[in-house]
C-alpha cells in the first residue's frame, strides 16, 4: 500500500476538517468552493490493485481512503455531478459492476465532517436495504 496514496482512517476526518476550514478562509475572500467525498463498497478487491489501476486516474489533490473493504475518495473542488463521474471511473477501472452511487458534497450534505461522514454512511444503509 502506498501511504501516499491510500489514507488511513483517522486521517480522513482530519483531512475532511482541514479542508472545509480552508473552505471557509476562501469563502471570505470571495471564492466559493466545494468538495465530494464518494464511497464504494469493495470488500473483495485488495488495496494493492487499487492503488495500480485507481490511483493513475485520479488528480494530485485527491485523496483514497480504503478502510474496512470500503473506498472512499477525497475530491476537492468536484461538485456531485463530477464525483458521479469519478464513481463510474473507478468501477470501470476495477472492472466492477455498476453500484449504485454513495456520494455526499459539502456544503450541501453537511458542514461538518461529522455530519458528511455521518450522511455518507446513512446514504450506504439506504443503498445496501
């Protein structure tokens, strides 16, 4: 596993407050942004082939998280629309069938990164019933 590549666990809420307090100076200058957090559930794919075959699509900014079988994406300045595509992307390159989407954007799904990780998670239980 490339640790530049695939983040931890308890670095995803870090990173999550990070950027939406970055978020925020920039609001105050002027500059509206927004961020997408996308989940895939892969509990049968090894982090090694996700790192191969995900990780060259992806942008330097954005981030993998792969934490207990599911992969979650970190990307900055993508609006849902855009994580939509990232979700297909992925799945395409893993050569995993469709799955329905599991994607939240702030500020829209939360404030937080209580609330976002908390409203990605529900949006998994209302995909998986």
């Amino acid at each position: 596993m490339s640790e530049k590549t695939l983040g931890y666990k308890e670095l995803l809420k870090t990173l999550l407050e990070y950027h939406i307090n970055f978020i925020k100076r920039l609001s105050r200058e002027g500059y509206e942004q927004t961020f997408s957090v996308l989940l895939i559930p892969l509990p049968d794919v090894k982090e090694k082939k996700i790192d191969e075959l995900v990780t060259p699509l992806l942008r330097e900014c954005d981030r993998l998280f792969y934490i207990e079988g599911n992969l979650i994406a970190m990307l900055p300045g993508t609006d849902w629309n855009g994580a939509q595509k990232v979700h297909e992307t992925i799945l395409e390159a893993l050569g995993e069938a469709p799955v329905e989407d599991c994607v939240v954007e702030y500020p829209t799904d939360g404030t937080d990164a209580f609330k976002l990780i908390g409203n990605l998670y529900a949006r998994l239980e209302e995909i998986k019933s």
